[in-house]
C-alpha cells in the first residue's frame, strides 16, 4: 500500500473513529478528567512534579503516563470530531440560508412577475367596464329622456284626468232641489234631488223685509232623495194676506243652505199668488241657485233676516219684485 493510501486511510479513520484509551484504568480516567487536558498536556510536556498525590503517581509511573497520552489522544479525537460537527452544522445552516434566500428571491420574483400579470388584467379589466358603464350610461340617458317625455304626456294626461275628475266630483256636490208648497198643510217642503247632502239654515224674503219663517244655527241636515218642510204661516202673514183680492202676484223668498263641501248656496224662488173664486192659490217655483259671496255675506245675510222688524205696511204696496201673475 501506498503511502498517500496510508495517510487517506489514517485520517478516514480520525474522521469517523476515536481512538480510544483502552488500558486506562478508572481511577487514572477519574484522576485526568478532574484536572483536566491542560494541567495533564502541561504535567507530562513540562516534565515537572506536581503537588497532588494522585497526580505524582501517574507521573513517576511510565506506564501511567502512557495511559494519560493515550487519554490526551482520545480527547483531542473527541474535540476534533466536536469541532468537524459544528463545522458541518454551521455548514449546513448556511447552505439553508443561502437556499431560504434564492427561494424567497424566487418567490418576489413570480410576485412580481404576477403582481404585473394582474395590474395588467385589472387594467384590461377596467377600460372593458368603463366601456360597458359607457354603454349602460348612454340607455339610461336615452331610457331617461324618454321616460322624461312619457312623464310630460302623463302629467298632461294626469292633468286632464284630474280636472275631469274633479269636474265629475262637482258634479257629486251640485246643489239640486225642488220646492214643494201644500197649500192645505201651508207647508213648504225642500226635497233634496241631488247626490250631495244638504244643510238647510233659514228662509226669508230680504227684498220684501219679511222675517225669517225657521232659523235653524246648526242647520237642519237633509240627505239626498229626502225632504225637510216646515209651516209657512208667518210668511203668509205678512206677504199673502196682504195681497188685495183679485190681484195676482209673485212673492219672492230666499232659502240659505250649504253642501257637503260646505260651500254657501241661496236659492231664489217665488211663490206664485193668484185669487180663483175668492180664494187665492199658491204655488211656488225655484228661480235660480247662487253661490253666496262668501261665509261673511253668508252669515250676514241670515243676521239681517234674524233681527229684521216686521214690515209697517203691505208687501204688495212697495214690492217692486212683485209681478203680475198670469190670470
């Protein structure tokens, strides 16, 4: 065998093998483990006494400072193999290290790489949208200025529903009534033909000054295809009788009245007066139906009826509404 084959195969054996202090005794072991490589290395190298008892017998003993060479050798393969250990080990951290390191370059690099990758499909992504928003906008902006010209022809159209409606809903609160006069009961009775109920407040004939026959200051309620009537005596009183006999004549009165709406209405009628065999007969017709000129005129009107003074002479002589009756 070669001598380079030797040398390898010597260190081979250092590398992996401790030689080991094979004849040493235990109390010899105990002896350099308690005092130590350097004391033993400097006792055997120094070649002076020591001072300790267990000491001095291994250095007077050739054979013991053999044995203690031998466990100098074994603990310098010991601290060699120690330190090849830690070499490897520190050795191998590195390597870890340095792979961590390329690996988390790897990894920023494809985060790069895929950071770039998804800016650019955001990028595509959005002017795709702003497009499709474009798109969207521009319907709703012809859907809106087509809804705005729906929204006027039904405004329009709205209008003329709701002035049609409330036209039909006037209609609902006409006033429509007929005056009926029962000459043998002497009772004039108003019957409420309309749709809407009415409220009657008082009768009375303002241009001729005659008192009001009823007053009522809450009013009298009359529902729609019903009637109310009351005993006209003290209307006749002061207007019928004073008529002379074999003349004809037309009597005017008013009725004051509200809707449901509570709108003001006078009715303007007459009582027709015409004298048959010595008997005058009566009948009474509706001239017309008015608004009243507001609730102050309204109120007035029925205030001047309530206090009027009876009348110091004939209606007749000084009713200038009065008109001949046909005969």
């Amino acid at each position: 065998m070669s001598s380079w084959s030797k040398d390898l195969t010597k260190r081979l054996k250092r590398v992996f093998f401790i030689r080991k202090a094979r004849d040493l005794s235990e109390d010899e072991r105990d002896t350099c483990e308690r005092y130590g490589e350097q004391v033993i290395a400097t006792m055997l190298a120094g070649g002076f006494l020591p001072d300790f008892d267990d000491l001095r017998s291994i250095y007077r003993d050739e054979r013991s400072r053999q044995h203690a060479r031998d466990w100098l050798t074994e603990r310098a393969d010991y601290q060699s193999r120690h330190n090849r250990w830690v070499e490897s080990r520190d050795l191998s951290l590195e390597l870890v290290v340095i792979a961590l390191i390329g690996w988390e370059i790897h990894l920023s690099y494809k985060q790069d790489q895929q950071q770039s990758d998804n800016f650019q499909k955001q990028q595509r992504q959005q002017t795709d949208n702003f497009e499709k928003q474009q798109a969207v906008l521009t319907n709703m902006l012809t859907t809106s200025q087509a809804t705005a010209t729906t929204l006027g022809t039904l405004q329009s159209t709205t209008k003329d529903m709701s002035d049609a409606l409330q036209k039909q809903l006037g209609l609902f609160y006409d006033v429509s009534v007929l005056p009926l006069y029962d000459q043998a009961a002497n009772r004039l009775t108003i019957d409420n033909t309309g749709r809407t109920s009415i409220v009657l407040y008082a009768m009375g004939s303002e241009s001729l000054g005659v008192p009001p026959v009823f007053q009522v200051g809450e009013g009298r309620t009359v529902s729609p295809g019903t009637g109310y009537g009351w005993n006209i005596s003290p209307f006749e009183k002061y207007t019928f009788e004073k008529i002379p006999k074999g003349a004809n004549a037309f009597v005017p009165y008013e009725i004051y009245l509200k809707n449901e709406k509570q709108e003001e209405f006078v009715l303007h009628c007459k009582f027709g007066v015409a004298w048959v065999n010595d008997a005058f007969k009566i009948t009474s017709q509706l001239v017309s139906v008015s608004r009243s000129v507001g609730a102050a005129s309204f109120s007035r009107r029925k205030t001047l009826l309530a206090h009027r003074e009876q009348p110091t002479e004939s209606p007749y002589t000084r009713a200038t509404s009065y008109q001949s009756a046909p005969q």
